[in-house]
C-alpha cells in the first residue's frame, strides 16, 4: 500500500512524462491479465471533467488497475460520485484523492454566463453556479469550482475520517488543455 506522498510523486512523474510525450501506461495483456486474477490496487482516485480533452489515465501515464476515475461535465461533487469516493478510499484503501479542474472548462463558462438551463444539465450547473459565487473570471471560477469540490468531499464522515487517520489525503489539482501540465495545489 502507497503513501498518499508516495501516489502524488508517481501522478507528478506520469504527467511529466506525458508532457514530455515520453511513454504511455501499462495496457499490456499481462497487466491486464494480472490485475483481473489479483484485483485492482489503484493508488489515486481522480475526480475529472467529462470534456474530451482531459483524458485522465493518458494526462498521467497511467495503465490498467492505476487510477479510480470519476467524471462529470464541471467535475462537480454529487451523491453517486461522493458514493463512488467512499467505496474507493475506503474499501480499496486508495491513499490520494484528486479533484481535477482544467483551463477553458465549458462547464464553468454555461454556469458564468449566466443562460438558463433546461433539464438534467440545469441541476447541474446550479451546482457549479454556487461554486463559482464571487469569480471575476473564468479562471478563477475553475479554480473556486476546484475548492469548492474539495471542500464537499471532506463533509463526508467518511473521507474526513480516513483523512485523520493520515491514510487518505485529498487535493485539488489542475490541468493545462494546452500544455499538458497538471498543477498540484499541495
Ligand atoms: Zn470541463
């Protein structure tokens, strides 16, 4: 089992690597066929924007059995989501959780604009809306929304409880659509 220092160096390392476009994640059929007879052992759950250009494993160089990933258009935090969270930190005993915010956010910018929303989607943005309360740009709202997600996840007694026993850690991150970068704010 990894440290939470431990996971965050490795996705540091990946996102080094794909920046770079050095290597790719473990797909091999011998991964794959491992990771099915032992089970998975990630060592980071990521919470990430549905948006095509965040591709999560490849940002991170990661393979099959790494990374427990949850997305959504916002990477906002819901019930299912924080449930998904729960069952990784606590039963697969992942050591780092991530929520992955990036630049250009289309999600961010429906919720800035202002424009009613009809549907599912709505429900959504009203969520990313008090997120971003305050922003001045759509920067900043990315980052609030980044925050805020951080801040959510840790009412959960769960996490929180995990947190304190310093076998979870839980950060906010982001990502550069253009330069591949992902920042790491701890
Ligand atoms: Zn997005």
């Amino acid at each position: 089992m990894k440290t939470p220092q431990q996971a965050k160096t490795i996705l540091c390392e990946g996102n080094n690597n794909f920046v770079a476009g050095l290597k790719n994640g473990n797909i091999s059929i011998d991964r794959r066929t491992d990771t099915a007879v032992n089970g998975q052992h990630p060592y980071a759950i990521i919470l990430a924007c549905s948006d095509s250009r965040v591709p999560v494993e490849h940002i991170f160089c990661a393979g099959v059995g790494d990374l427990f990933v949850i997305r959504n258009a916002g990477n906002v935090v819901g019930d299912f989501d924080l449930g998904s969270m729960e069952y990784a930190a606590e039963h697969l005993g992942v050591p780092l959780l991530v929520v992955l915010g990036h630049n250009k956010c289309g999600a961010i910018a429906s919720a800035l604009s202002g424009e009613p929303a009809e549907g599912w989607l709505g429900v959504l943005l009203d969520e990313v809306k008090a997120a971003v309360v305050g922003a001045e740009n759509a920067a900043e709202a990315e980052d609030l929304n980044i925050r805020y997600g951080v801040g959510k996840i840790m009412q959960s007694p769960v996490i929180d409880h995990l947190v304190k026993q310093g076998k979870l850690e839980v950060i906010g991150a982001k990502y550069d659509i253009i330069s591949g970068k992902v920042e790491f704010w701890d």
